[in-house]
C-alpha cells in the first residue's frame, strides 16, 4: 500500500502540473500583442513598402533600385533613426518615411519658424538642398512650435514662403517627433546615412562646415554603395543672405514673458499677476537684462498683452541686435504700431500684425545699448527677445 501510495502520489502531481502549464499557455496565448514596435532592418527583396516605393519612382534604374534594396544593415555601432510619426500636415511633400528614404542621405532638422537660431541657419540648408539634392540628399525640417500659435498651419506656410524653404516640412504640433529623437533643442540636426542609421549630430547654430562635409562624406560613400558614377563636389557653401552673429560677444540671455515661461529678467517690482491686468509703473532705478512694462498688461502662461490703449516697454541689452516675437489680437490689416528708440534714436516705426519674429533694432556693435519701445494698439503680445 505504502509503495503503491508513494508511485500515485507523484503522477498525481506531475498531471496537476501539466494542466497548470496548459491552462498558463493558453492565458498568454489570448493577451493582446503590446510588443514595441522595431525599426525594420529587411535587408532582402521581401520589403513590399520599399519595392512599391521604388517601382513608384522613374527616375531609378533597374540597377539602383537593386542596389538600394540590397544594401544590407550599415554599421551597427550606429542607432537606426526613429520615424516621422504624430505629423499633423506636410508641406512641399507627401509624408514620407525613414523606410522609404533608404538609399539617400537623409538631414532631420528640428526648428520653429521664431527661433532666430534657427532662422540663422536656413542659409545654409536651403543652400545644401539646392546643392545635394541631386546627389541624393533629403532635408527634412521638422517644424515643432514652442508657443501656440506656431501649430497653425497658415503660419507655418507663410514662414516657409516667406524663407523660399523648397525642402519638405513636417509640422510636428505634439512633440511626437520630437520625443521620438529623444530632443530637446532648436535648432538640431540629425543626419542619417543610406542605411537608415544616425551618423552625425549637432545642436543649435554654427558648425555649418562640419556638418557640410560630413554630409559629403556620406554622399560620396551612396555613390560608391549605388555603384553610381561621378564624385561629390567637396567646396563648402557660403551663403550670401548667412548672418554672421557672434554668439560669445552677446551678453543678455533669452528673455522670456508670461507667468510660465518666464527665466526671470522682469524688472517690475509688481510682478506678475497669473491671467490678470496689473497697471504697471516704470521704476525709477532699472538694471541691465531685465524688461520694464508700463501700461495696462495682462500676463497670459506664454506672453504679455496689452489691455490699454497705449503701452510701453524698456530694456538695457547687451548685444549688437534686438528681436522680439510678437503678434496683435487688432487684427492683421489694422494691428498694433512699434515705434522704437535705440540709444535715444528712433527707427522706423513698425506694424505688428501676424503673430512672428520682428527685428526692432541692430547697432553698430557689441556692447550695452538701451531700448525703448511704445506700442499703439490693444491687442499687442509680447512674447520673447532675442538678440545676436
């Protein structure tokens, strides 16, 4: 009995497992697939998306359209570059995909249309795409607004008008994009090899000759991959409209308004008042790198705005330019007017109207200079200065 007990006993228990493992297997087998999605490294004939994109496109040889879809993984040591994804609208193309732009040489650029970095280095990007296009290059501008009124798509068209921008821009309105890249900065440029992996990388302005060559070398090295003939021209471009700014010789920061976007740098002693209007008094002591408002205005999350009539603001910068982003609720014909002193000298008054960049004033050079501007016109939002 005892022997007989001691051999069911482990039966027993090896049946009860058994059905354990089946019932678990069959419980994992009806959870919903949340696997992250991979880049797609298809290095054979089997890529439908690729090969449709490819017999979609004439311009190809049979040859090249061979050599693209062979070309294998690239070097591994470097990450694959995320998609485009959460794009609201494209402008100048259709929507494009890192996939489909295998085989080229591939520039992300992420900005927005009142960065004045970013502004300082379209130059040079529109000079590449009229140079590389040819020869396999793709810029990609990846427009991600910093204030609200950059997600509209009539102001993201007028800027890219406005700049002659004839390269594809991707309007990335929820930062999708944006934290697919893991960024954080504007100007940034991601620059992706023919085999879909990010080679090369630099943040804000300058650097333009760096990264020119670099884009030569990974132009040089698709002709060579493509078997195609000819060699890249390794001059570097000079842009005749490029603005020479220098940035260690600029001493006032960035200055930011509204009660969440604010680093500082207001000097009112009234502060301010979250969604309300405070009537504000010019001091009589001021300091350098802070903004005084006097006037009726109101501090909205992103911006100051004017409620009276009439208003002023006064700042000692130190700088060789001011600029300031700025727009009118007055309505784009009747707006608001700026007329500016420099120095006690005053430039050409100006209407602020559309919602954008407006450069206030530019002096003879770097050093201390005092500013003052009167508005006419409910409705004025000040946003930020920047100055180079």
């Amino acid at each position: 009995m005892k022997k007989n007990n001691f051999i069911k006993k482990p039966v027993l228990a090896v049946i009860v497992l058994v059905f354990v493992a089946a019932a678990i297997a069959y419980i994992e087998s009806q959870k919903p697939d949340i696997s992250l999605p991979t880049q797609n490294t298809n290095t054979g004939n089997t890529n439908t998306q690729l090969e449709n994109n490819l017999s979609s496109n004439n311009e190809l040889d049979a040859k090249t359209e061979d050599a693209i879809l062979s070309l294998g993984v690239g070097d591994t040591k470097y990450p694959l570059a995320p998609d485009f994804v959460g794009i609201d609208k494209w402008i100048n193309s259709e929507p494009l995909k890192i996939e489909e732009l295998r085989g080229k040489v591939v520039l992300v650029d992420f900005w927005t249309y009142t960065c004045i970095n970013c502004i300082r280095t379209l130059p040079y990007l529109k000079d590449w795409d009229q140079k590389y296009r040819d020869k396999g290059l793709v810029i990609v501008g990846v427009h991600t607004p910093e204030f609200e009124f950059e997600k509209d798509y009539d102001n993201v068209l007028k800027a890219v008008n406005q700049y002659s921008i004839k390269y594809a821009v991707a309007q990335d309105n929820y930062y999708a994009t944006w934290q697919s890249y893991q960024n954080r900065y504007w100007p940034h440029k991601f620059l992706i090899d023919i085999y879909g992996r990010v080679r090369y990388d630099h943040i804000g302005e300058g650097g333009y000759e760096e990264t020119e060559k670099a884009i030569q070398e990974l132009l040089q090295e698709r002709m060579e991959k493509l078997g195609e003939k000819g060699n890249v021209d390794f001059e570097t471009s000079k842009p005749l409209d490029a603005i020479n700014t220098s940035s260690g010789k600029i001493g006032t920061p960035e200055i930011y308004l509204g009660y969440q976007f604010s680093r500082g740098n207001f000097g009112n002693p009234e502060g301010f008042g979250q969604d309300t209007v405070i009537d504000y008094a010019m001091p009589s002591k001021i300091k350098g790198n802070n903004v005084y408002l006097e006037g009726k205005w109101k501090s909205n999350p992103d911006n100051m705005e004017l409620m009276s009539d009439g208003g002023s603001f006064l700042l000692v910068f130190d700088a060789k330019s001011v600029n300031i982003v700025a727009g009118s609720e007055a309505g784009s014909e009747a707006g608001s007017e700026a007329v500016t002193f420099l120095d006690n000298k005053k430039q050409n008054p100006q209407n602020i109207s559309e919602f954008k960049l407006y450069n206030l004033a530019n002096a003879d050079g770097y050093k201390e200079h005092l500013l003052k501007a009167t508005i006419r016109g409910k409705g004025f939002k000040l946003y930020t200065f920047t100055f180079g």
